[in-house]
C-alpha cells in the first residue's frame, strides 16, 4: 500500500506515480508493497525590494518563510543599493517585467500566501494589483494577501514613489491583512494616530473604507509600550483589539516590519486562522528581537529561529 501524506493538495501528477505503484505492486506477487510518506512543503511568495544586508526586504521575508518551515517563493519590485548606515539609491524594476514575473509563476503554481513589501514606483504597485487581480475567482479561494505598506527606510528614504498611494490603497482592498506602522497608517488613512482614538479611526478605515480584511496597525514606533491594534471585519462593523507588547531594550533593528509581516504570512500558508497567525508572528519577532545581534558597522538584525 503507497500512502501519501501531504502538507498540501498532492499535484495530478503524483496521483498518477502512486495509482501506477499500486497497480504494479497489485499484479506483482514478488513485488513488495511499500509505503511512501511524501511531504509538500506549504510555499509562501514575497512579492518585495532586495535588501542586500539581508535584514530586510525580500531576503528577510524568504529566511522568516525558511524558519517557520514556508517555502519562500520571490518575486522582485526593486533593487536597493544599501549597507547597514542607510539606503544609498532605490532602483524601481520595470513594471512589465514585474508583471511578467507574477504571471509566470502563478501560471505555473499558487502559493498558500502572498506578502507584499516594498513596491518602489507607482508603475510597479499597480502592476502587481492587475496581476494578483488575474488569479481570479472568489476571494476565500485565492491565497490570502497580507500587505506590509512600506513606505520609507527608517533613514527616511522613500521605498515608494508619493504618487503611488493610490495605487496601494487599490492593492489593500485585496488584502486579508494590512500591517501599517503608524506613520503607513497616518498616510493610507489620513488619520491623526497619535492618540487611542485617532489610532483606532485609522485602524477602522483601513478594513471599512480601504476594504482590507483586517489591519494590525503596529505600535512600535510609539512612545510608552509597544502595543498593536488589530482591527477585524466583524459582520457589518469592525472589531478592535489592543495587543499588549512589552518594548526588548535592543534599540532600532532593521527589517521588524518585514519579519513581522512575513512571519503572519507563513502561518496563514500554513492554514492558521487569521488571529492565531498575528498571534505566532508576533511571539516569532519578539523571541527574534531579543536574539537580536549587531552586523556591519550599523545595523542590529534579527536572529531568526523556532
Ligand atoms: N529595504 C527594503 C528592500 C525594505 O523592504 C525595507 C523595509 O521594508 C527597508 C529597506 C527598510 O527597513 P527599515 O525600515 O528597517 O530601515
């Protein structure tokens, strides 16, 4: 008897390997019956700028996917040129070729989730829009989208052309989930986040107005502890929740948004509901903070593990 145990729908393919292998092995009397265990790996794809440190950026997102056990599929927005003091030029690819790159690969295979970052020009945003738009069908169906809008570097430089805010709130009514900081926040929304209030106004607009499914809006750059917010559709009206987050006396490390971002989205490819998977990603960057080392002359990143 061949059984397969799978992490993920078996392909057509390996339906027709395994019916020929109990075929064979039915009609032979010598042939052993063995038993195969089989597993697929859940593939998650980060559609995001190259950060060449690493601590960031797509390489960032594919090592948090390799950590949790996701396969990391990439599709590339942008080059950076930056070392561990700032970002030294942003380098937008060609919006066809971006395009391409989605079609192709999705043509080919669908991911379990999709993590958007950095899109760098307004070309490029709305390219990704018409090419997740193409996966069709009803959206509980399509691989959930979690958008980290990434707007600029902590050095201040922008990742995302100012005109292009638009075409990111188009690609946010896509998203199961939207992973702001409150300046992302402020932008998309217009909302004044410095207080409670204002926070979850912004919060609210993001799932109500912008038509995410959700938002976490992240409270790090906050003064006083780093509590999230996390907003939910609930029926016809939003759902609010204040997350209590204890502040790792590490400083500034580069690539938390990322990770963040990325860490959600590994659970939801592996099938987490939605609040659980907010839940993991956060406990996942908190434990990474804390084993948080310094690299080149600047910068402290994340130490991943499980
Ligand atoms: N470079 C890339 C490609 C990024 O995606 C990001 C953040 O998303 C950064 C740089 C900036 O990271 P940080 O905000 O830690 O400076």
């Amino acid at each position: 008897m061949i059984t397969v145990v799978s992490g993920a729908a078996p392909t057509d393919r390996l339906e027709q390997l395994v019916a020929k292998r109990n075929a064979a092995a039915s009609a032979s009397s010598t042939q052993t019956r063995i038993r195969v265990i089989i597993l697929f790996m859940y593939v998650a794809l980060s559609i995001a700028g190259s950060d060449p440190t690493g601590g960031a950026g797509l390489q960032a997102d594919v090592q948090v996917f390799r950590s949790l056990g996701v396969h990391g599929a990439g599709v590339i927005t942008a080059l950076t040129i930056q070392d561990t003091s700032k970002v030294h030029q942003v380098l937008p690819a060609f919006p066809n070729v971006v395009l391409a790159q989605i079609r192709t690969l999705l043509a080919d295979f669908i991911p379990d989730a999709v993590k958007i970052g950095m899109l760098g020009s307004d070309d490029v945003a709305r390219m990704v829009d018409l090419g997740l738009r193409e996966l069709g069908g009803a959206p509980t169906k399509r691989p959930p989208i979690v958008i980290d809008p990434v707007l600029a570097a902590s050095d201040g430089t922008p990742l995302l052309e100012r005109r292009a805010l638009a075409a990111l709130q188009d690609l946010i009514s896509q998203a199961a989930l939207v992973t702001p900081n409150l300046s992302e926040a402020e932008a998309l929304t217009g909302c004044d986040v410095s207080t409670e209030e204002g926070s979850e106004a912004a919060a609210s607009a993001l799932v109500a107005s912008l038509g995410a499914g959700a938002a976490l809006l992240t409270g790090g750059h906050r003064d006083g502890p780093p509590h999230d917010l996390f907003a939910r559709r609930d029926g016809g009206s939003v759902s609010l929740t204040w997350l209590e987050g204890e502040r790792a006396p590490v400083g500034s490390v580069h690539g938390t948004g990322c990770a963040l971002a990325s860490a959600i989205t590994a659970g939801l490819a592996r099938n987490l509901e939605l609040p659980d998977a907010v839940a993991a990603g956060r406990r996942f960057v908190a434990a990474a903070l804390k084993r948080a080392e310094m690299r080149g002359r600047r910068a402290r990143f994340l130490v991943f593990g499980e």
